[in-house]
C-alpha cells in the first residue's frame, strides 16, 4: 500500500472541495481498502465522508423512499418500510456478502463497487480497466465468470452487485451533489458499458459524490423474486442473478421488471422485453419467450458458454417464483 493522506470531512462542501482526481472517498471501505491494499488504486488522499449526516431512510412526498447514501447495506435490507415497500431490494442485499460486510458497507459504496475480475486486480497483467491501452487478457484466458451481454473489445468484466440489480429492475433514481451542483441520474443511466473506455465505471465526474438514491412509489410488493447463481451458497458473486418484479392484476401481468447481474459490465434490463409480458397471463412458456429475447445478441467467451443457458433458466425460474408468490401467500 503506497503512503496517502488522510482527511475527514464536516460537510458535504468541504468534502467536494478535496475532491480530485487523485483522491478517493471512503465510507464503510470494504471494496476500496481491498483495492488499496492490491496497489489496483492509490489514492493520494482518502477523504473520510462518515460523518456527513447522510445516513437516513425516510417516505417521499410521493410516497416513494429516499435513502442516504451512508446508509449500511444491513440497515436498509432489515428496514420496515422496506421489507413492506420493497422486498426484492431487501432479498437481494441479504443475497450478498456477509452479515459483517453488510454491517460495514455503505449503499453508495455499493453503487461504486468495482469488477471482481481476476486480471484487474492481478497488479502482474495488463487490464484496460486498470490502465487504458494496455489489453484485456479476459478476453482469451480466465473468463468463466466474465460478460457475455453488453461487452467490447477492451472490457469483459462484470458487475459485482447484488443490490444495485434490484434497484436497477426498481427503477431507482441516483441524487449526486459537485461543486457545479446536484443533479439526479436515472439508474438506467449511472453505470456504463465499457466501450473503449471501461476505466470509467459510472458517470460520475471526480468531484461529484453521491448523496442518496430514491426509489418510485411501491408497485411489486407481492410477486417479486430475487435468484442468486453462485459456485457456494454464501459469500459469493453471482455467475447469474434475476431479479423479477411483476404486477398482477386479475391473474394478468399488468406490468413487469427484470433486470440481470453477473452477466454484463452493469445490471442489464431491457424494457423492451419487459413489456412483452404485459397484458399476458402468467406461463412457463411466456417467461421462455421472455428469457430467449433478453438473451439475443448473447456473445459467450470461451469458458462461460454455459452462462447463455444457465440465464435463461434462472429468468423462467425467477419469474415463475415472482408469479407463485403472491398466490400463496
């Protein structure tokens, strides 16, 4: 770990004004001191945010939840009001980690989590990720957990979040403060593909910060399903995740979210997709259908073929689990 300052901010002011390029917030740490003690980042100045006040979980005036920021992933998973309003969210964040991490870990550094891939924390290897222009060894060696939606010739990591898939398939909204002000960023919008320049993981710029994420009025209270693929049943990354969230009205689908992780460089929807399950009643063959469409364009690399198969399962299974659930309770 190479040597770097230290400073903790009383506001979020004074914490944008140490914003740099060179330095790096830190919250709950449990990605970025890991990626400190690897040399993958060195930061010159950690800029320590925990006492921002950013930590507060309260209803919007439309009915909808604004999160802090520096609220634990545990804190928000076990939360009234959102095991009530948003059980997928709350099922998602205990799929991840540990109870120690989620105790220690902050929703905005979840937000920011960067890729588990082998190569870009092997300090040894080129990675585009890790140094632009320098190759992406991914692409023709160690690949079994690696993308097969979305990537590109520089990048075929992928995303490592379990809560960021639900929030995505919730449609969650992302309220980021710089010193050119506050802005908000759709979801869809704040984690990126890699194109050719997979260095950049989301859009924010180096002196904005994350203050809070919002989620829309309840809407999939009752059929939801959160479904985890992993090689052990703890404390792993998903090869494959769904999260699914249907409306049921009537025993028809009135509307419909579906969003991927562990299969692309971000959480994957697409809405297009979603809305074919609109108006239709609840089937094993619809969600087929539903699964080879999400699936088309799918470009498998040479050790995780079996990831193009296993999705597709795991879309019918996560929906027909979301569909039944309601039923039965």
């Amino acid at each position: 770990m190479t040597p770097f300052s230290y400073h903790k901010a009383a506001s979020v002011g004074e914490a944008l004004s140490l914003a740099s390029p060179t330095s790096r917030f830190i919250a709950g740490g449990t990605n970025l001191v890991d990626l400190m003690k690897e040399n993958v980042v060195r930061p010159e100045r950690l800029i320590d945010i925990t006492g921002l006040g950013l930590d507060a979980i309260q209803p919007t005036a439309n009915g909808g939840l604004l999160i802090g920021a520096l609220v634990s992933n545990a804190d928000l998973a076990w939360h009234a009001l959102v095991e009530r309003g948003y059980p997928l969210l709350s099922e998602a964040i205990l799929a991840g980690a540990s109870p120690q991490l989620r105790n220690m870990a902050s929703v905005g550094g979840n937000l920011l989590q960067r890729t588990r891939c082998y190569y870009f924390y092997d300090t040894g290897t080129p990675c585009n990720k890790r140094q632009p222009g320098s190759g992406c060894p991914a692409r023709t060696g160690l690949n079994r957990i690696h993308a097969i939606l979305g990537a590109s010739e520089a990048c075929v990591a992928t995303h490592p979040s379990d809560m960021c898939v639900a929030l995505s398939a919730l449609e969650a909204v992302i309220h980021v403060e710089g010193r050119a002000g506050k802005r908000q960023i759709a979801f869809a919008d704040f984690h990126r593909l890699p194109h050719d320049t997979p260095e950049r993981d989301t859009q924010l710029a180096t002196d904005e910060l994350v203050t809070a994420i919002e989620l829309p009025p309840p809407q999939f209270e009752t059929h939801y399903r959160y479904l985890k693929i992993r090689d052990r049943a703890s404390y792993a990354f998903a090869l494959v995740s769904v999260a699914a969230a249907l409306h049921i009205q009537g025993g028809v689908i009135r509307a419909a979210r579906l969003a991927l992780g562990g299969v692309a460089h971000k959480p994957w929807r697409d809405p297009a997709v979603e809305q074919t399950l609109q108006g239709q009643a609840a089937s094993v063959a619809l969600f087929a259908c539903v699964a080879d469409a999400l699936l088309q364009g799918a470009q498998p690399l040479s050790q995780n073929g079996f990831k193009v198969q296993l999705t597709q399962r795991a879309i019918v299974r996560a929906l027909g689990e979301a569909a039944a659930r309601g039923a039965t309770s």
